[in-house]
C-alpha cells in the first residue's frame, strides 16, 4: 500500500501542503496549468526559501488586480499581501473581509465583495479539470462551509468567502486536490496537529487559536500546542485534512521514497517552520512475527436506539469494509440496559466507519484505538460427500501444520435442503470425509 505521511510539527495550511506536493517531486508545472484553467486571475509562483535552518519550498498564490499589474516573485503586490501560512488569522471569513493581523505590511483597503459556497463550487465545476480532483476540491469547500454555517448558526446556502480570500482559497484548494491526486496514495496518514498557541485577529473580535472553524474541522483529530504563539493550522489546512480522509498515529513502518518540505511564511528562530511529507510503501513492521497487522477497534455505548436500527447499521458497516461487527448488552449508570457496538477494520478504512457511526445512530461520542491482529493462513479445499461437495475451511500454522479446519455453513445447508438430510449429519459427513483425506495425504507425504 502507498502511504503518504504528514508531519505537522508546525501545523499545516494550504500553501504549506502545496510546497510540500512540489518539493515531493509533484511536477510545479501541473499545478501551474490547473490554477491558470480555473481562469480566476491568480497564479502560482515559487521559491526556495530557509525556515530554522532547514530548505522548504515556497508556493503562493498571486491575485492580478484587473488592471493586469503583477507583483514580485511569491509576493501579491496588487493586493499588497504575501499569501503565506502564519502571516494572517483566517485563510478565509465567512460574511467578512479577509483580515491580516499578522502581516505587517498589508496597508491594503480590500474591498467588500463576496463569493458564495455555490459560486465557488460553480468555478470547479466549470473548470476541465480531472472529476476526480473536482470531487476532492469541492468537499473542501463545503467541509469549509459547513464549518462556517456551523459557528454563526446560519444556513450553509448564505455562507460567503470574501471575493480576494476566496480566490486564493480557491486556487490553494484545486491545486492541491490536483497535486495529491497526481501523487497517487491509497492512504493519508499524519502526525498530531501542532495547532499553535496566542490568539488572532479576524472580522469578530480577538479569538483563541485555533480559530472557531479550525477547531470545528479538526474534530476528534489529536492536537498539542508547542513553539511560539501563532496560528499555525489554517482552517485550509484542516479542511483538506478532512479532504483526505486522514488517520493519525505514529510514523508507520514504510519505505521512504520521496519526501518534500513546505515552508510557511515566517521563519521562526529555532522552529522550522515547515511541513515535511514522506510518501513511499508500507512495509511489514520490523521484528514482527508472520501473519500479523494492525486493526482499528471502534466502539460506542447506545442506550436510546432501536435493537433494529442496529441491526441495520451493522449492515452498512460491513458493506463499507468492515471485517466484522458485533454487538453486546451492557448495564449503564442509573440502571439502563445499552448496547456495545464494536467495529473491526483496516485502519484505513476507519474514518468512513466512524461517520457511518455518527451519521446512522443516536451516539454522540465514540472511541478506536489501533491493535495488532495475528490471523492464521487460510486455505479453501473441497472435498466429496455422499450428498455433493462441500468447501472446507483449513487454518494453518506458519509450519504449515493443519490446526483448524470447518465446513463451509452454507454449503452444507444447501445439501441438507436439497436432499432432506439433518444438517449436523451433512457437517458431520464433511469433516469425516476432510479428517481421512488429510490422513492420506500426510501418509503419502511421509
């Protein structure tokens, strides 16, 4: 499986994560092609810059005023704004300007013109870009979306970006929906969020970071704060987060073969500021023995749902991947009987089971964890009965020695049907017939 693996030390935002893409060997020119399709009048530049010592690269966007004046190299000069990570509050304000309390030199009056969730998922649309990076693209903007329809309590059709935020965005946003689709991963995974410290400035007042829709997108993600204050995940960043479905954990056993760093705008003495990407294959973890790997365990308590919901749930659940469901009666507090619903699966598919959880039962609250599961080698042989054939399931050691061994159930039903035979005496005929063929074997083996 191909992984890529974000280390988010110092947070992530969209330019961040597109200096990564490029610095990972993502061709700059695919990017450069998807923002000029968009016709939206912005473009891509980038640099090579130094962040605590260590070598990033730089992509910003560059927003043309209509006049057609260009600015510097990785600077907006017609809007008087450098588009980096940690030099401004929020990469985009909903019903507001585009505030840059942490860029020194913006003296720019923006103008007060906004674009709304539609129009922007309008631009993609009409775009010839690739369906796939569409998809991706537009359910970062509706992640953004409903994150702002979210905090002001507002119906997610009135939700507007303003017009300079939103091309930027937008910009950031397709471009990197085209660089990771260009990279082609099967899984995201990162490192917990470094969400930084302080507060920021934006349309509604002073506020904590990470800013209200930040915090909203994160989720469940595990965060930390370290290194100086500053805002250092955007609510870019955790929407394309979302985006990938990413998991969280430790680095994962796998072969490197690229790695890329993305440099955000300021250089933080002593804190690289930087976003490191490895991306490679996922190997067998070392010093483990034969036949093991890692299982997400997914559990949640329901004491208010219907037995047949649950039923019905489980189903979805095993139809998007899970290896197995099950359910157990658990006493509550106050006395109240509830049901234990517990998912198995790769950890890849989890964050999709997790919204099926969410989205298809009352639970409010859920709780995984990743485990290690050994499985004994498997094998499927048939043998003849008096009745017909009947698969048999065998489980072998890693000598290849036989330790368990059943009747295919519905194989065996089948027959019992079919030929008005008690069940038991199929299953037990069939195991009988398995127990002496394997005899056989090993005595002409031996």
């Amino acid at each position: 499986m191909r992984i890529a693996y974000l280390e988010c030390f110092s947070g992530i935002s969209g330019d961040m994560l597109l200096g990564a893409l490029v610095d990972a060997g993502v061709p700059f020119e695919v990017l450069v092609e998807t923002a000029e399709v968009l016709q939206v009048g912005a473009r891509l530049v980038r640099r090579t810059v130094m962040r605590g010592g260590l070598t990033g690269t730089k992509v910003d966007v560059v927003v043309e005023q209509e006049t057609g004046e260009q600015g510097n190299e990785g600077t907006n000069k017609a809007h008087g704004h450098e588009h980096s990570h940690h030099e401004h509050g929020h990469e985009h304000e909903s019903h507001t300007h585009h505030d840059h309390s942490h860029d020194d030199t913006d003296h720019h009056q923006h103008t007060h013109e906004h674009r709304s969730l539609k129009t922007i998922l309008a631009i993609i649309d009409g775009a010839p870009l690739n369906e796939s990076v569409k998809k991706r693209a537009s359910r970062t903007f509706q992640l953004l979306g409903e994150a702002e329809a979210a905090i002001h309590s507002i119906p997610i059709e009135t939700v507007h970006f303003h017009e300079v935020g939103a091309l930027d965005t937008i910009v950031d946003i397709v471009c990197t929906a085209a660089g990771c689709e260009w990279l082609g991963v099967d899984r995201w995974m990162a490192s917990p969020l470094n969400v930084g410290s302080g507060t920021v400035k934006c349309a509604h007042g002073t506020l904590p970071v990470p800013a209200p829709a930040t915090l909203t997108l994160i989720g469940d993600a595990p965060v930390y704060s370290a290194g100086l204050p500053m805002e250092r995940v955007t609510p870019t960043g955790a929407a394309i987060l979302r985006m990938l479905d990413v998991t969280y954990g430790t680095l994962p056993a796998m072969r490197v073969e690229k790695r890329g760093y993305g440099a955000g705008g300021r250089d933080t003495p002593g804190e690289p500021n930087l976003l490191r990407l490895l991306v490679g294959e996922e190997t067998a973890a070392i010093n483990t023995e034969p036949g093991v790997e890692p299982i997400a365990v997914i559990e949640t308590v329901i004491d208010d749902a219907n037995p047949q919901l649950v039923a019905y749930v489980s189903e979805l659940l095993l139809e998007a991947g899970a290896w197995d469901v099950y359910r157990a009666a658990v006493q509550m507090k106050k006395g109240r009987t509830g049901i234990q619903l517990t998912v198995l699966s790769g950890p890849e598919r989890m964050p999709a089971l997790r919204e099926i959880l969410f989205r298809e039962t009352t639970t409010i609250g859920l709780r995984w964890r990743i485990e290690n599961k050994m499985a004994l080698a498997r094998e499927s042989v048939e043998i003849e009965t008096l009745w017909g054939r009947v698969r048999i399931k065998v489980a072998r050691l890693a000598s290849g020695e036989a330790v368990n061994a059943s009747p295919e159930f519905e194989d065996c039903k089948a027959i019992a049907r079919q030929h008005g035979v008690a069940l038991k005496r199929v299953m037990q005929a069939a195991m009988s017939a398995w127990s002496t063929a394997a005899m056989d074997a090993k005595k002409e083996r031996s």
